[in-house]
C-alpha cells in the first residue's frame, strides 16, 4: 500500500525533483516542480502526523533490513511535527519565489536555485526522519552544501564571504559531531538510535562516552547557532537572497534543535544529559546570554535582514532556555517556540522579500515612509512583529507564556522577569522599523527612486497566510501545545 511507503516518500519527492529542476531549460518550470514537490511532501508529511497520533510510533525498515543492522526511518509525535514544520514553510515560501528570484537571481541560475532549494529541503526531512546516527551526519552535510549555495547566489558579493564563513563554521560543527558518532560507534558497535540509547546507560562514567557528549555538544551547538557561536548567522541571513533566508531562517536552525533534542533524549538519554553531565548549568547561562545580548546588538542594527539575524539568535536562546529547564513544561515551551518562531521568521523575512522587490534594500533610513505606499507589506511586518514581541493572542505569546510557566514551576522568579525584559527589547527594535515605515517622510532624494507600489501578490498572499497562522496558532493552540506536549512527555519518557 501507498500509505505503507510514506516516510520514504518523504524523502524521496523532493530528491528525485530536485535534479529534474537542473534540466529544465525554463525557470518559470523548474519553479512549478519545485513547488509541486513541496506541497506533496507537506501532504505526506500531514498525513504521517495525523498516522502517528493515530496508532503510535511508526518505523519503516530502508531496503527490507530490519534494525538495527539495517537503517531506519523512524516516525513518532517529535519529528512528525517537526516534518509538518519544514514542509509548511518550503511549500508557502516557495509561492513568493518567482518574482522575487527573478529580480535578485540571474534568469540562467533560477535552475540551480530551486535544484539546491529543494535538496535542502530533502536533506532537512531526511535529519528528521532518520533513526540511523550516522545518516543524520550525511543529511546534515547535504543540508549544509545545498546552504550554501543558496546563500552565495545571493546579489551582493557579500553573499560570497556570508557563504564562506557559514561553510567553515558549518564544517567544524560537522567534523565535532561526526567525531561524537564514530566515538558512540567504537564503544557501542551499532549506529542506530534506539539501539544506542539501550546500550550507553551502563557506560555513563565512561570517558569516551563522556568525550562524545562533549564533542556532539559543541558541534551542535555551532548548527543551532547557539550564542556564541552563532558568528556565521547573521551574515547568511542578512546577503542570501530574500526566499533562501525565509525558509533556511525558518527551518535549519529549527532541525538543528530537533537533533540537539534527539540526541540529548533519544541517544545519550535524559539521565546522563542533565545529571551526570552538567547540560543545564552549560545551557541556562548561554541561553540567557543570546536572549539579552543578541536582542540589544538586534536594536542597533540599521539593516532589518540583520536586525531579524540577532532576533533569531536570541529566539534560538529561547528554544535553548526550555531545555536547560530540564522539565515537561520547558521540553514543551521549547517545542511549541520550535513552531511558532519558524511561522514568526519566515512571515518577516517574506514581508522583507517585498521591500526588496520594490527598493531593492533592507536599510532603515531608506524605508522612510513606505509604510503609506505599501502598506499591505508593512502591515504585514507590524502583525508578525508582534507575535515577535510575544502579545497575547499571537503564537509567540504562548511560547514565551510556557517559558514564564516552566521558570515559575522552579520557583525562578528572577527568569521570568528577563523574559519579560528581552519583550520590551523586541518591542524597541521592531518599532525602530514601524517608526521608519509609517511615520517618517522620505528624503527629497529618495521620492525618486522609491516605486510608490506595493508588492506583487505573489509575495504578499503567502505572507499573509504567515501572518494569519500566526493568530491562529495564539487562540488556537490544540495542534502546537498539544502535540509538543506529547512529544516532550515522549522524550522524558526515553526517547522513541
């Protein structure tokens, strides 16, 4: 049966797609493939999370072996949501791509673009899914190159050392966990997830096992972005073409974290990740440094791709802190932020894409008064600004309104006050943009060359779809709070 084969389907879609966009001479084609590939795996992956709600974990052995000598894919509430994630934001930014990719990208590399777009996506879904160890490093490598190359085409040669700088960091983040791996590998004998996290509790005072705790890590650690090894994210984002940087701000960081999760619960196992070794003590202090410093260096930005590079660092910091937490309620808030942040970036960065298209800058000083001649675009920041911000009744009110809910559980009066602190940073460095937009006049020598239009309807109707699931998923929190609650009691329940 077709439904049997859907998580390597999954995979496999936006694989096999991903070359085909290469061939086709026409980049108006390859977009249709692309987007065609996109919205089936948002079906699939629909459908696998609606199957794991249904009847449980699901477990799909590659090529007929069984694991743990064969590899697995494997299906439960955590990555099904975090599928449900990635393709919803590959399948609506891919929308806004055409225009937007025809004025920042070379007609002769829209081709290439949507080729790389969609390996990145495969590479994504493949993290996710897989159950073999080994294989998370192999998709997250391909994850990385196609990452690359989507941020070098970015116009500004700029993108280039953006690229360059990404791919070295990349690449020592890549090389730590890759040594975590093959460490596991020497002491275990298996590479499969659920087989590791049997085998490696009797071993948790020994060194090797403690080295590759280390190693994964710092290695993750530089994946995620974690503050401070977050040096390689602001550039990526702020010179990668428009489309890139909403979905890679949407969905790269967010994988990342859901490895950090897996390995943390599902690998080493709660016990050894937050007792015997020191995580929370590690996490709680970076956490709460990216939340603070990130936000301020955020307000001083004068460029907004930059200004929402730092935010997302300290929004990183957010995800971060519920896990330090160490308890259902944290796990829970750092799922749910998981989502939310994910709708939050790429409603932003898609509103952002808009600017460019019409003023081919994302400089401050040069948006003065664009808010009244495109006011569907801006109106749509100040929305998904606000959820940035964390009012009530947008999804980012309820990430940070759990986090304030673990914080108090521990009877950490002092860390919902910070949070509450780093809102009204938020606040301070999305009305810097408003204030611009909507109540500054251009300069006489910018009337001319500002196109008093607002942004193609390609660009706007996913965006606004955006911003509309950020309202929504603030009143409606049934499927984000309900599933991250399930899998966060999964995870402290052992893993898969």
């Amino acid at each position: 049966m077709l439904a049997t084969q859907l998580p390597a389907l999954q995979i496999i879609v936006p694989m096999l797609s991903a070359p085909l966009c290469v061939l086709l001479r026409s980049g108006r084609a390859a977009w249709l493939l692309a987007a065609l590939a996109s919205w089936a795996s948002l079906g699939i992956a629909a459908a696998l999370l609606a199957r794991v709600l249904d009847v449980g974990a699901i477990s799909y052995a590659v090529g007929g072996w069984p694991p743990p000598w064969g590899i697995e894919l494997a299906i439960d509430p955590l990555n099904a949501f975090v599928l449900l994630i990635v393709t919803g934001i590959a399948a609506v930014v891919i929308c806004a791509a055409p225009q937007s990719i025809a004025r920042e990208i070379p007609a002769e590399k829209a081709g290439l673009y949507y080729s790389a777009y969609l390996l990145c996506l495969t590479a994504l879904l493949g993290i996710t899914l897989t159950g073999d160890a080994f294989n998370v490093f192999v998709f997250l490598e391909i994850s990385s190159l196609s990452s690359y190359a989507l941020i070098a085409m970015g116009r500004d040669r700029r993108a280039l050392v953006a690229s360059f700088q990404y791919l070295i960091m990349g690449t020592i983040g890549a090389t730590f966990i890759l040594i975590s791996i093959g460490l596991l590998y020497m002491l275990t004998g298996t590479l499969n997830m659920a087989d590791l996290l049997q085998r490696l509790p009797p071993l948790a005072d020994n060194r090797v096992m403690q080295a590759a705790f280390a190693f994964f890590t710092v290695g993750v650690a530089l994946k995620v972005a974690l503050f401070p090894l977050h040096y390689w994210l602001p550039n990526a984002y702020a010179f990668a073409p428009s489309i890139a940087t909403a979905f890679l701000a949407a969905t790269a960081t967010k994988v990342s974290l859901y490895v950090l999760l897996r390995f943390y619960y599902g690998v080493f196992g709660a016990d050894f990740s937050f007792a015997a070794m020191p995580l929370s003590e590690i996490l709680l202090p970076l956490s709460l440094a990216a939340i603070l410093i990130a936000s301020i260096v955020a307000a001083f930005q004068r460029d907004v791709k930059r200004l929402l590079a730092y935010s997302s660092v300290a929004q990183i910091g957010y995800m971060t802190l519920g896990v330090a937490l160490a308890s259902a309620s944290g796990l829970t808030a750092a799922i749910v932020h998981l989502f939310n942040h994910a709708l939050i970036k790429s409603a932003l960065f898609l509103a952002l894409a808009g600017v460019v298209y019409r003023l081919g800058s994302t400089h401050i000083e040069q948006m003065a008064g664009l808010g009244k001649r495109m006011p569907w675009t801006f109106g749509a920041f100040v929305l998904g600004g606000l959820s940035l911000i964390g009012v009530p009744l947008t999804a980012g009110f309820v990430s940070k309104w759990y986090l304030v809910l673990a914080a108090l559980e521990k009877g950490w009066w002092w860390l919902a006050l910070l949070l509450g602190l780093s809102s009204l940073i938020a606040v301070i460095y999305v009305w810097r943009v408003v204030e611009a937009a909507w109540f500054r006049e251009p300069q006489a020598d910018d009337a001319g060359r500002i196109e008093a239009r607002e942004a193609p309807l390609s660009i706007l109707l996913p965006t606004w779809l955006l911003v509309a699931a950020n309202f929504y998923f603030g009143i409606d929190t049934t499927l984000s709070v309900g599933v991250a609650s399930e899998a966060a009691q999964m995870l402290l329940g052992g893993g898969r």
